[in-house]
C-alpha cells in the first residue's frame, strides 16, 4: 500500500511523568518528523503535568528534545504547570516556547487543523 502525501500538522501532548511516556511521545515525534512519505508541515509537543520534565535543563530525555528541536519540532511548555512546579523560562532549553496554558494552547491548535496524539 503507497501512502498519499498530505500536509499534516500534528501536536503530540506529553502529560504523564513517567520516563517510558515520555521516551514514547519523544520517539513518536521524532519517528513522524523523519517519515518521508509524510508532507509534514508542523510538529508541536506540548508539555504540561509531570510531562515537562523533558523541556528542562537536565531533565530525562533533554538529548532526544534538543535533537528534535534541530530536526524542525516545536515544544511548548504550560505556563500553568511552570507556575506551579516552581519553573522560570531559563530552567528549559533554548527553543523551548511557553504558552498560557496547555489547554488553552491544545483547543487553539485542534481549531487549526492539528491533529491530536496523547500517546
């Protein structure tokens, strides 16, 4: 079967705080930014809750993001969450981009036309 090309614009919503949820969501967007029989045109993860960890300085998978970053992905921090963990902007990774809130951020991106992956 030959996949048809198509734009996509794609958010994958990193929430959970265990390190194999995120290794997924990481994986996921890193294996869709490389699938060539896909026009993808935007790639956002969007991190909130316990799944933030990723986006900081130090955090569990901070390679894997920064690598993504190189490779085009967009990764979106909850204002909410870094209130609420204590977090500044200079504790993420350049790059990083911090939104109002995550839901907020999900609803805006879902109207645009992105589809929706929680893995």
């Amino acid at each position: 079967m030959t996949a048809e090309r198509s734009d996509v614009q794609t958010v994958f919503h990193m929430i959970e705080g265990d390190e194999e949820s995120m290794d997924r969501t990481l994986t996921l967007a890193g294996n869709l930014a490389d699938d060539d029989t896909v026009d993808v045109d935007s790639i956002v993860v969007l991190a909130q809750a316990e799944g933030i960890d990723p986006l900081t300085k130090g955090g569990h998978g901070e390679s894997e993001v920064q690598s993504l970053v190189e490779e085009g992905v967009s990764f979106a921090a909850c204002s909410n969450t870094m209130e609420m963990m204590d977090l500044e902007e200079s504790d993420l990774h350049d790059g990083v981009e911090v939104v109002s809130s995550g839901v907020g951020e999900l609803t805006r991106l879902q109207n645009e036309g992105y589809a929706y992956i929680r893995p």
